[in-house]
C-alpha cells in the first residue's frame, strides 16, 4: 500500500516521504481493516511527528491518527461491521506511536471500538476529520457545563474545533440563549449558516458573528458586552490576550475554558513556553496580577463514547462539518510547509483520489505568520485555525 512515512522528527518538508509499504494484517479476532479513504491532521499528531525522539516510538512511522474509510475484513468476534461498512475514527495513541499504524496510509488495522458507523446522510470527506477535533470539541462544552439560556462566547469559530464547539452551544442554550461566535471577515457567512445547520427538534439558540478583523477585537467585546456579560468564554484558538482581559465581558466566577495556548513554535522551547503560559494561567493569584476568572484547558482523545455521540449528532443534523481545501496526494509535499495542515486521502479512482485538507488547521508557514503578526495585531488576537481550506491531491 501507498503511505507517507518518516524515520526522524522534524517538520513535514524535511521528514515526511512518499513510499510503499507491505498492506497490514489482522492480529486479533476484535479488529478489522480499513480502507482508507480520508485522513485529517491534526495539530496533535504534528506534535508527536516534529517532538517525540524516535526511541519512543517505532520506525518507520505513519503520520496522523483521525481517518475515514471503508471496512476489508474482520476479525471473526466483529459481527457489525460487514465488509463495505464506511467507518470513521481515529487511532489510539498508543498504538500509533508503538507500530507502523498512521492514518496517512491506504489502509488501516484497528480494533472495533476505534471506529463507527458513518451516517448515511454525512460524506466520508466531512466524517474524517471528526474524531479528534469532534472529541475535544464535546470536552470544551462539557467542561464549561453550558446550560439553557446560557450566554456564550466561542473564539475561534470558524477553527476546526471552534465550529463544531459553536453548533453543539447553539444546541445545548436553547432559544432563550444566545452564542456569539469570532472569526475573521472571509469566514462569517459560512459560520452564520452553522445555525441553520444546528436546527433539530428542539429550538436553538440565537447567533451573532464577529469579524475579529472590522475593529480591535477585545475592546470591541467589552464594549458591546461589558453590560451583559457571557455566562462562558470558550476559546478554541488559544489566544491569550483574549483571556487576560476576558473579565471585561465575562461574568464574575464563570469559566474561560480553551484548548490551551497557541504553540507558536513546534519546538521544545515553543512547548516549554505553552506550558509555562498554562501554568501561569491555571495558578497565578489574583493579589499578584492573575486573571480573575477559573482558566480550565482541555483536551481529548476521540473514544467509542464520543464517536457514537459525535455520528448521532451528525445523523440528527445538529453537527455539520465544514469543509474547504483540496490538495492531490502528488501534492503534498507542497504544503508541508505549513506549520499546520488538513488532508484528507482518497483512495478511488484518478478524479475522486485526493487529500483533503478539510479540518482543522490550515496555516501559513511559521515565516510568513510571523510577518503577518507583526503588520497586523488584532490578527493574533482573535485568529482561529481556519477548517475550510483545502488541498486537492489527485495521483
């Protein structure tokens, strides 16, 4: 089978390689084998492909872990997934780091309760970048333990996690609740029709959406909310301005719960200074100048529990996935430049074969960010990690 490996850490450019690898087996009578048909990056599993020391982990490896597809085989203890079931999920860690077992591969062996059922109404373009981006998406609303009538902030809405965070508050608030969603100008009006998207059985809430680029985005939320102030801020971008100045319109004692602080560099020093921001966050007094509202950080790993939760949502039409970019698999080298990137890989005919960046990060290379952060400001304060732009791989 066709896959793209690595034998060192390091970033895409320089690591990753197209090769051809022996197609994989069943070992246990609990797994079956995938035919992979899309995969999405996740900034996770950049993390473990440019961080984790080869000791750790076997080689060669096969990047990322979130992935859609159709079933080949079973092992004889899986009665409910015959042969041309299409599935979505995501690979354990662990098995990810110790074996051959990436989602950028042609096919993938799994154990049952890695995958479910795709929707019959949802594409496998739209299923594959759920898992991970889904999973951690359901942590934020429920760490934030948002209710009906609730006010919420999400920032980052257009993210790959921020979408889906908007549409599961727009659910969960009812109509008496409203949400309010930030992301940049070339994004609000697919992010507006996330709330058509939202409408179930039962009535959801009200939407507002900010362009963080028309003005200076945290004097324009104190401004505009300062009076009326959110029940929960939840930022999926990571911005930590944001949060130091989230008392401003966020209610006394309620929650700014985020995926944590934006990496800026995938190195140990970049992630040595994430987490001294988290820490300093989480356990800085107020008598000393810490932000005076609870900083709660998740994160998530997708598990049966949460892909059954996220497909029945999706199957109920409260949860649309949105998706952009399309990159060919000839292609991807071409964008391994991005600090961070989505692809999603199809493994049909010459027309149809492509990687699709659909899901969570699609981001300029660290070079050009930072000249981007230096001429615009406000840019850093309010960016999310855009989900719908994509790369067309045909091979």
């Amino acid at each position: 089978m066709r896959a793209y490996t690595h034998t060192a850490r390091g970033p895409p450019s320089l690591t990753l390689n197209p090769t051809t690898l022996p197609n994989p087996t069943l070992s246990s009578p609990t797994q079956l084998l995938v035919r992979t048909t899309h995969c999405a990056l996740n900034p996770g599993a950049s993390i473990v492909m440019q961080l984790l020391p080869f000791i750790f982990r076997a080689r060669p490896a096969v990047p990322e872990m979130d992935f859609a597809g159709t079933v080949e085989c079973t092992g004889s203890s899986v009665t409910d997934m015959p042969p041309g079931t299409p599935v979505f999920g995501s690979i354990p860690v662990g098995q990810h780091v110790r074996s051959t077992s990436g989602a950028l591969a042609g096919s993938i062996v799994v154990e049952r309760d890695a995958v479910v059922r795709v929707p019959g109404t949802v594409a496998l373009s739209e299923a594959a970048g759920v898992g991970i981006a889904g999973s951690t998406a359901l942590a934020c609303v429920t760490a934030a333990k948002v209710k009906r009538g609730d006010a919420v902030l999400v920032n980052g809405a257009a993210g790959g996690i921020g979408h889906l965070v908007l549409q599961m508050c727009l659910e969960k608030v009812g109509a008496s609740g409203r949400v309010v969603g930030v992301c940049s100008g070339r994004n609000t009006s697919w992010v507006r029709e996330l709330e058509r998207g939202s409408s179930t059985d039962n009535a959801v809430g009200s939407l507002r959406v900010i362009d963080r680029e028309a003005e200076p985005l945290v004097p324009r939320l104190v401004r505009d909310y300062g009076a009326e102030r959110f029940d929960v801020v939840i930022d999926a971008a990571g911005i930590q301005e944001v949060y130091q100045s989230c008392p401003g319109f966020l209610k006394e004692g309620k929650p700014y719960v985020t995926v944590g602080p934006r990496l800026g560099r995938y190195t140990y020093a970049g992630m040595l200074g994430m987490l001294g921001t988290t820490a300093k966050n989480v356990l800085w007094p107020r008598i000393l100048g810490g932000t005076p509202r609870p900083y709660v950080q998740v994160a998530a790993a997708a598990s049966l529990e949460t892909l059954e939760e996220l497909a029945g949502m999706m199957e109920r039409g409260a949860l649309r996935v949105h998706v952009g970019t399309l990159v060919d698999w000839e292609d991807v080298m071409k964008v391994s430049d991005f600090a961070w990137w989505v692809c999603t890989l199809l493994n049909l005919d010459r027309h149809t074969r492509s990687f699709l960046a659909d899901m969570l990060v699609v981001r300029l290379s660290l070079l050009l960010a930072n000249r981007i952060l230096l001429r615009m400001r406000n840019e850093r304060v309010g960016s999310e990690y855009s989900s719908h732009r994509l790369v067309r791989i045909i091979s």
